[in-house]
C-alpha cells in the first residue's frame, strides 16, 4: 500500500465537511477540526489543521478514505486507526 497525498481540492472538500459537521457538534476552535478516531468505538479529538500538511497524517487519511470514503454513514471524519496510535502520532506532530 503506497502512500498517496491529497490535492489541495481534496483538502478543501475536507475542511469544508468539516466545518460543516462542527456547526452541528460542540465549537472547534479556529485553526482546529474534530476527528473520529478508533476501530470500534470512536472518541472525538480535535487537532490542528497544520496536521493535514504532515505526510503520516495524511496517510491515516488515505486509509479513512479507502475504508469509509468522504461520505461516512455516521457524518463525521472517523480515522479507522487504533486509538494509542493516533495519541503517539499527533503527540510526536506535537513536539516537532
């Protein structure tokens, strides 16, 4: 499975999805989007949208992309990836 980066049209259509289903959800701050994560029970985070520049994290996106599509059944952008995983990522985004 190779990694494949998203467009800047593809990143568009996710922060617009985004900022749409925040409206409905409790506020994000500006500069952040909420993101369901977890392979069973999803928890929601909310990350910095510079994350969407680094090559790991749209990795994860790919991946939600192949299993669920932009059109998730349940409205939201759900990251299938173990939950430990995703904390150690935006932890090492974090720090550098």
């Amino acid at each position: 499975m190779g990694i494949r980066f998203l467009s800047m049209v593809q990143a568009k259509q996710i922060l617009k999805l985004l900022s749409l289903l925040s409206r409905n959800r409790t506020e994000v701050p500006k500069g952040h989007f909420a993101v369901y994560v977890g392979e069973f029970l999803k928890k929601r985070y909310v990350v910095p949208i510079p994350y969407l520049n680094h090559p790991s994290f749209r990795s994860l996106l790919c991946q939600a992309e192949e299993e669920f599509g932009f059109t998730h059944p349940m409205g939201r952008l759900t990251i299938p990836c173990n939950e430990d995983a995703f904390i150690d990522l935006t932890s090492q985004l974090n720090e550098s």
